[in-house]
C-alpha cells in the first residue's frame, strides 16, 4: 500500500485493515473480504502477524474493541486469523510509555477452549 490518498481522492473501496482510505503502488495486489475469510478459515495461512492487548502463558490470544476514540471498530478477521494460520506472530507493547506494566489488571481471555 502507499501514502494515505490527498482529501477528495478516497476510494471507499479500497481501505487497510482498519478502515482508513489506501493508495495502491505499482505491483499491489488486493481481493474481496469474502476470499480473505476464505482463505483464513480454509487453512491457507502459513504465516499471521497480530497485535494483542495480552497473551496467556497457554497462548491464548485477548484481542478486542476497546471503545476508544479512534480505535477500529470491532475485531474484525483477528480470532478467523488467530484459528485458521498455521503459525501466529503476536506484536504488542509490554510496557507502557512511562515504563509501567501495560495492564493494571488482567484482560479476559477468550479462546475455543474457554468460550465467553
């Protein structure tokens, strides 16, 4: 993907993974949602990089909205990718800007084998 589009020249087609408008470089290549979900779902993901909220020592994945201003606005395709790639990267800060730890208290994690 390229720089952010100039004011009036937004595609509402063509979006990033948090919604926000695109430009396309030379060579890019982009799909439907629908074929992403597929291939998410079917198992043909050898790699998936996430960002996360936490981590439990188990490996299970908190990654959700959290209602503030700015954020993207549901989880999306994160739990399809965290399921259906066969091995997960997770990216996240341990810390907080001023060095405390990130979490005053413990995320719920949620995953198949502790349902909501």
């Amino acid at each position: 993907m390229g720089l952010a589009p100039t004011k009036g020249e937004e595609d509402p087609d063509l979006i990033n993974a948090g919604k926000f408008p695109v430009t396309q470089v030379t060579g890019a290549s982009f799909f439907h949602s629908a074929d992403s979900f597929a291939m998410m779902r079917g198992g043909h993901l050898d790699i998936c990089v996430l960002g996360a909220f936490q981590v439990s020592a188990r490996g299970d994945l908190a990654n959700w909205f959290t209602g503030e201003p700015g954020a993207i606005p549901g989880v999306g395709g994160a739990m399809d990718l965290a399921i259906g790639a066969k091995t997960i990267f997770v990216m996240m800060d341990h810390l907080t800007r001023d060095g405390r730890p990130g979490s005053s208290r413990p995320a719920p994690i949620r995953s198949p084998r502790q349902p909501a």
